[in-house]
C-alpha cells in the first residue's frame, strides 16, 4: 500500500478560490458520468475512498472546472512517483491564464451592472465610480473623515442575498468614517444627519480582489441602504484630560 501525506489544500484551489464563481446563482451542475463499481472491502479501500471523496468535495465547492478522467490520471502518475507529463511553469501559466480570464468576465460583469445602475433616474455618480441615490436628505454638518458616526445600514449582494444588517441586529453601528471601505468613507462625508442613502459600491471602492469570504466573493459590487443617525461626541483620551488637569509647577 503507498502511503503518503495529503497536501492541505491543492494549489489550483488557492489560486482560484472564490473568484471563479460570479456572485448570482451558481450553474447547474453537470450530469455526472457513470463510474466503476467498486468494492469497499479492505481497510486500503475504504482509506482509500474517504480522501477521495474528502478532496472531491473540496474540489467541488471552488466551481473550477475538473476532467475527471485526466484528474485520476494526475493523481495515479504523483502517487505511482511517475514524472509528471506538465512541467511546473506550464501548470502555472495554465492555472494563471485560466484565472486571468474569470478575473476578466468578473470585471466586464460588473461593468455592465454598474452601467445599468448608473442610468436609472435619481442615481448619482461621483468621480470615484460610487453610486448613490438620495433617499432623504438630512440636516445639519456633514461628518468629516475623522468624525465618529452612528448609521443603520443594510449591504445585499447584486443577486439580493443580504450579508449583513444592522436593522437585522436592533443596534445601530458606531465606528470613525475612515475606518470602513472606501465606498462608505465618501458617501458618509455627503450626508448629514437624519440622511438616508442607496449605495452602489463598485468592488474598487469595497473589497477588491480579495473579497471577504465566505459570503463576497473577490470583485463583488455591493449595495447598502445607508441612514445617518448622528455624529457622535468622543471623549477626550484620558491622558489628555489629565495633562489639562494638571497644576501648573511651583516657582
């Protein structure tokens, strides 16, 4: 019996997690070919089955496409110590161009969406690319970068699953403008008060090419409901209040 350690995840799936898969419903699935029977009688078989059908379902949940056939074959030359019929630089420049060019549907799939959006009536484009349009105007001072604010907020992905909501959770979120994506540092600093806004966050201005698995997938636009609540009053750091409170030295 071979015996052997199994990487902890293949490289074709590092190089091409998430980003195979645009952010709508996935394709329907092949219909799968017919397989040899097999028995599952030895403890070799059985081990043997398991990591199988382990790495298969990992290989499944990247949405990349597998040849089966060619898959086992691959797998059967590593394990029997043949040289591989694929050098290293050919594999790699495979794995690269077949992510370059899902990196380009990706893309030309969300320009298409944000050209859609942008042409709707009362939707406002910024020179960044962000997309919004005014709910409610609110009153008041704009918050500025470095302002602390307290916002509802609900983000969907373009197919309508919501990721996150603070109506969701009954609590408003506080945090400095600054320290969020970049979409939301700018479309806060247009709002005053009491606003309430449709963002579209084109994925330069969100996450970018990474993502933020396992719910938004690399180059994912996003789109929030946004209401300004307040401009939050922060409190003087301690130390600071203790060096005005000191006495002044005596002469």
């Amino acid at each position: 019996m071979k015996k052997f350690i199994l990487p902890v995840a293949l490289l074709s799936a590092a190089l091409l997690q998430a980003c195979s898969q645009p952010s709508g419903d996935a394709p329907a699935a092949a219909e799968p070919a017919a397989r040899p029977a097999t028995t599952l009688d030895t403890t070799e078989e059985r081990l043997s089955y398991g990591i199988a059908y382990n790495l298969g379902q990992g290989m499944a949940t990247e949405s990349f496409p597998v040849n089966v056939d060619a898959f086992m074959v691959g797998l059967a030359d590593a394990i029997d110590g043949k040289d591989p019929q694929l050098t290293r630089e050919e594999l790699t420049a495979e794995m690269q161009s077949y992510q370059e060019s899902i990196v380009a549907d990706k893309l030309a799939e969300e320009t298409a969406f944000l050209a859609e959006q942008g042409a709707r009536e009362g939707i406002v484009t910024t020179k960044s690319g962000l997309l919004y349009e005014v709910v409610a105007e609110g009153e008041g001072d704009k918050p500025t970068s470095t302002d602390t604010v307290s916002v509802h907020y609900r983000g969907t992905l373009p197919n309508g699953q919501e990721f996150d909501s603070s109506y969701s959770r009954g609590q408003p979120a506080q945090f400095r403008v600054d320290q969020v994506i970049p979409g939301w540092t700018e479309a806060l600093q247009l709002m005053a008060p009491g606003a309430k806004l449709n963002l579209v966050i084109p994925s330069a201005l969100a996450y970018g090419a990474a993502g933020a698995p396992p719910t938004i997938r690399p180059y994912s636009t996003l789109l929030f409901e946004v209401e300004l609540l307040e401009i939050v009053d922060v409190e003087e750091p301690a130390a600071e209040a203790d060096a005005a409170e000191e006495p002044a030295a005596e002469g």
